[in-house]
C-alpha cells in the first residue's frame, strides 16, 4: 500500500485527564509525513496517555485530534505499548501468522522475521525468550502489515545497543516512505527528531 | 472538570430540602397506610387475614422493578451523554431496589407460609423477583469491584442496561415454565381483579414507597456527591 | 475475513494448550453432571424429573468455569490494544473468540450430553433433541459469558463476580433447555433457539462496548 503522500497528525489543544488528575492541557502539535517525533517528560507525565489517546483507546477530556490520512485512524495506525501483546505459549511463527490475519495483509513473514532477527526462534514458544526478543517480536507488527503512523512508547525499552540501533534504522525507513513516527522515549533513539513534545 | 460539578451544585441545594420534605411525607403515608392495610381494610373472601401482607408485598414489587428501570434510564442517559449525577442517581438507587426486592421476597414467603404449606414455592412470578433480586447483587457487586470511578460507572452502566433487557426474557421464561407446571399464582387476592376496597391502602402504600424511595435516593446521592468531592481534594492535595 | 478465522485459530489453539485443555472442562461437566445423582441414589423416578436441569446447570458451571481469563488476559498482556487496531470491527473478533469459546467446549459439551442424558434417564428418543438444544444453549452461555467476562476483565480473581452477573442470564436457556429434554423439538426448542441468538447478538455488542472501556 502507498505510506506517506500527505498523512498528517494533528493535535489542537488537547488535555487529558486520568481520573481526577489533569495531565496535562492545552497541548498542540503537527506531525507530517516524513517526520520523527519526541514526546519527553518525568515518569507519570502523561507521555503513555498521550500516545494512548492518539491511537484512539482513550478520550481526551478536551481538544481534538485530527488524522489527515486515507483511511480511517485505526486502521492507519500501529501502537506499541509497554506491553508486547504476546500469548507465552503461542510461537514466533505463530504470531506473525496471527498478527496478518489481524490486520488483514499477506506480506512475506520470513522478510519481517529475517529483518528483525527472530528466524532462528521461529518455533519456539514466546515465553521462552528474552526481553530483548520478546519486543523484538513485537516490533514485527511493524514490518508486517505497513500502516503510515507509528507511535512507539518506549520502543528501545529491554532491547541492547543492537536493538536500539535497529529500532533507529526501521524509523528511518519507515520516514522514508513517507510514514510518520511519534515516539515517547527518555533518551534520544536515534534518528534526529524532528520535533519534541515535553509534557511538563 | 467543573462543568461536571456544576450540576451537582444545583442539586445538592435542591436536594438539601427536598430530602427531609419526601422524608416527611413518607412518613405519614406510611402512618396512614400501615394501620389502614393491616388493621382497617377488608379481609379476603378466600385467605382471611394473611391477605394483608399483601398491601407490603404488591408495591415492594411494583417498585422493585420499577427503580431497575429506573436505573436502566439513568445508566442509558450516563452512557449516552456522559451526565455524572445520572450515574450517581443509578448506583444510589441500587441497594434501595435490591431492600424492596428482598422485602419483597420474605413478604411473598410468608403469605404463601400458610397457603401453600411451605416456607417457599417456586411460583412464577416470585423467582422472576428473585432473579432480579441478584441482578442487583450482581450490578452493586460489579460497582465495588471495579475502583476506577469512571469505568466502574460506564461498564455498571452498560451491565444495568443489558440486564434490562434481559429481565423480560427472564420473567417470560420463569412465567411460561411454571403455568406449564402449576396452577394459577396465589398473588392475586379475591381472584382476578382487586376489590375496589382494597385499592385505597394498596395506594397508600405505593406512594408510601415511592416518597420512601425518594428519600433515600436523594440522601444515597448526597453522600456519594459528598464523598467525591473529599476524595478529589484529598487527590488534589497529594499531586 | 481474516482477522476473524486468525483470532478463531489463535484463540482455538490458545484453548487447547490452556490448563487442562479441552479435556478440563467436559470432565468438570461430567463431574458437575454425576455429583447429585451421586448423592440421591437409585431413585429413577426423582432422577428422570431432576435430570434435565442437572444437565444443564452442570453445562452452564463449565462455561462459567472457564470465561473468567477470556478478556482478562488480552488485557493484561496489550492484546486487547491490536485488537482495537484490526482491520476487523470488534464485535466480530469478539464473535471469533465466542465461537473458538464454543467450538472447544460448547460442543464437545453438547456431544457429551447424550451419554449423560441417558445416565439421567433419559428416553433415548429424546436423545437428538437433547444433544441440539445443548449445542445451542451453550451459544446462549457463549454469548452470556462474553460480557461478564468483558466487563470484569480488570478484576483480579473475578470468577465469583463473573458467576453472579451472568446467573440471571444464564436462567433462562436452562430453563426452555430442560423442558426440551422432555418435549423435544417443540415451541421450547424454538423458545431456546431465540434465547441462545439473543444472547449472542446482544452479548457480543455489549462485550465490544465494555471491552473498549477496559482499553481505556
């Protein structure tokens, strides 16, 4: 499918609130095809709930936020969260087989695996590998089914310098194409951001 | 943020003279209608005396369901257009239906004690009270269970209105087994229709409930708007 | 389509490997099934009477038995979240994850009924009857014990909660589901038909609504 060609995001004076507690308001922001985004701020600033509210899972309690993209947000999306999405007894194949299905695209698994460095663990059951494989394999969902804007919460969490890098390198070919990334990171990941967004 | 309190505002100050007002006239309904049920009114042609446990037990029906329905708006209107007090007033009014829901059913066994010679008969009608007797078990135990304030009040929202749903199907299936397997329910007094006489204190103590009822709610209310606002500054606070 | 038939194979596959598998479940309908009979005795004539609604509840305990993690672990472990990304609605993975629900216990259940029918004498003319209606009403609990899984699933240890928001649902089925077993396929069957559909319906649309709460 064709990334890019005029996706934008655009937030306008959004505010948040998680119960009784105000996150943050009043925040505004535009990314472009092409751009790498930062979200930086202290633990509980409200970086998840912001990359949660553009994915569609959560309301915010004011402000808009408007996907200028072909088809409609959910499906022009990827969320990857603190959590993997794995099933332990489920293998590697098998969730890539899964995640196919899910997202209604038939691309070749072996490239995705390959590129990611899971062709070795391809039969084994998720629970026994590592961290660092574990989101590795949640980076799959990325390469498997192409989707303009990715928003990544700490993508390079668990991962070793090599994982870092790679996260770096998929966020510049995904750039490439047109996509857009937002990502909410404590350090910088890599490729140069375009723009940051501090939550105080 | 305040938009939500502003309403709450207006009711706590309605409220803070209406609930002694309904109090007041719940009491005399119920001082005149107890001893007009169970002292002054007629007895049955059929059961004599025992009869007038049914001037408790018919309106702890009626509102029994009627404040599930009730419920069911107010989680519908909560639901739909996010109106913090209609989810106070739903989750205020539960444990009173569930009161008159079980008051409903000792009432019921014990007018049927002496008819049928039991302590309890799986009449049609009276297990259709009994499930909606657990429904607001379950609705009031899901509201508990659930910490977040705002989840718990959209997902009991969502339980009370498929539950309302579900209440008719319950009732149609427990009627339609038990007339394949017993004879007619005892819960209608002097066969099919009830004596004119017997409407005055029926009435009486409908209404009676209904002030009851009305009372309570407002207080239920009052207390949980009351208790919110310690915990929002008691949060506030803490950031 | 896919993101049906994938969540379908993955949640069946899940079920198999799951404690116990598809084993645990019939035999705690087995045991469910046997523990009054156990405890009455020889007395054919209480137990014809008695056996159809035994059969039944003890059919609705399994379901009940098993729905408590069905939402509980996409939840916890971020599935939910693709979930909400697919490019399938909610409600249909939902109903995906119902039929994998019904096709691990749900027939293997409804098959198993017949031995246990006869066991609870049963007339064995009945028997068919008895084996479809089963099938159905535990599309009827499927559908039941999808949203009391989905509005508890961010309650630690919810089974009992589970038990008591779905037992008003559940009554009905059980109640047209063991008239059945002594009339056959008449107006009760139909009756139970409607129900289990109702069910179904109403409870994968109000699963999807809670589900997409718990998101939140």
């Amino acid at each position: 499918m064709a990334e890019g060609d005029n996706i934008a995001l655009r937030a306008d004076k959004l505010a948040i609130r998680r119960g009784a507690r105000e996150l943050f308001h009043d925040l505004s922001f535009v990314v472009r095809a092409g751009e790498y985004v930062e979200v930086r701020g202290a633990n509980g600033a409200g970086k998840t709930s912001l990359l949660r509210a553009l994915a569609g899972f959560l309301k915010p309690s004011a402000g808009q936020i408007h996907f200028d993209a072909a088809e409609e947000p959910a499906l022009a999306l990827h969320y990857l969260g603190h959590l993997n999405g794995l099933k332990g007894s489920a293998s590697v194949s098998a969730h890539l087989r899964y995640w196919s299905g899910l997202f209604g695209v038939s691309s070749s698994l072996e490239q995705s695996a390959a590129r990611l460095g899971l062709m070795a663990l391809r039969d084994l059951p998720a629970r026994v590998l590592s961290q660092g494989q574990q989101r590795r394999l949640a980076l799959a969902r990325l390469l498997i089914a192409p989707r303009p804007i990715w928003l990544l919460d700490e993508p390079a969490a668990s991962l070793d310098g090599a994982g870092r890098t790679l996260i770096g390198e998929l966020v510049d070919s995904h750039r490439q194409r047109g996509g857009l990334a937002i990502a909410a990171v404590h350090e910088p990941l890599g490729p140069t951001a375009h723009a940051s967004v501090i939550l105080a | 943020m305040f938009a939500a309190f502003a309403n709450p505002a207006r009711f706590m100050s309605l409220s803070a003279w209406l609930t002694p007002v309904l109090g007041a006239i719940a009491f005399i309904l119920f001082a005149v209608g107890l001893p007009w049920a169970l002292a002054y009114s007629p007895a049955d042609y059929q059961q004599g005396e025992t009869v007038r446990i049914m001037y408790v037990h018919v309106p702890a029906a009626w509102w029994a369901l009627a404040i599930y329905a009730f419920m069911g708006g107010a989680s519908l209107i909560y639901f739909v257009w996010r109106h913090a007090l209609a989810d106070v007033a739903a989750r205020a009014a539960a444990p009173i239906g569930a009161v008159f829901a079980g008051l409903c059913l000792i009432t019921g066994s014990l007018w049927g004690a002496p008819t049928w010679g039991t302590w309890w008969e799986w009449d049609g009608r009276l297990t259709s009270m009994l499930v909606l007797f657990v429904i607001y078990l379950g609705y009031m135990a899901l509201r508990s269970a659930i910490e977040d304030e705002e989840r718990s009040a959209r997902l009991g929202a969502i339980l009370c209105m498929v539950g309302l749903i579900n209440l008719p199907i319950v009732h149609f299936s427990v009627v339609w087994w038990s007339t394949l397997h017993q004879p007619a329910s005892i819960f209608r007094p002097g066969g099919s229709a009830i004596d004119p006489s017997m409407l005055g204190p029926l009435l009486t103590m409908a209404f009676a409930y209904l002030a009851l009822f009305g009372a309570l709610l407002l207080m239920n209310m009052r207390a949980a708007i009351l208790r919110r606002r310690v915990e929002g500054a008691r949060l506030r606070g803490a950031a | 389509m896919s993101a049906f038939w994938s969540t379908f194979k993955r949640d069946f596959a899940l079920m198999w490997s799951a404690g116990g598998g598809v084993v645990a479940p019939l035999g705690f309908f087995l045991g469910a099934a046997a523990l009054v009979p156990l405890a009455m005795g020889p007395a054919h004539d209480a137990l014809a009477a008695a056996g159809p609604p035994l059969l039944w509840v003890a059919a609705a305990f399994a379901v009940l038995a098993t729905i408590e993690r069905l939402f509980q672990a996409d939840l916890e472990d971020g599935s939910l979240d693709q979930m909400l990304l697919s490019s399938a609605p909610l409600e249909l993975i939902v109903l995906a994850k119902g039929l994998a629900l019904w096709c691990a216990i749900g027939a293997p259940i409804a098959l198993a009924a017949a031995p246990v029918a006869i066991a609870l004498q049963a007339s064995p003319s009945l028997v068919p009857a008895i084996v479809v209606s089963v099938a159905l009403g535990m599309g009827g609990f499927v559908g039941a014990g999808l949203t009391g899984a989905a509005l508890t699933a961010s309650v630690k240890r919810g089974s009992v909660l589970i038990a008591l928001i779905v037992m008003p649902f559940f009554a009905p089925p059980i109640i047209f589901g063991s008239a059945v077993a002594s009339s056959g396929f008449g107006a009760a069957f139909l009756l139970l038909a409607g129900c289990a559909l109702a069910y179904l319906v109403l409870g994968t649309f109000a699963a999807a609504a809670a589900l997409r709460l718990q998101a939140e």
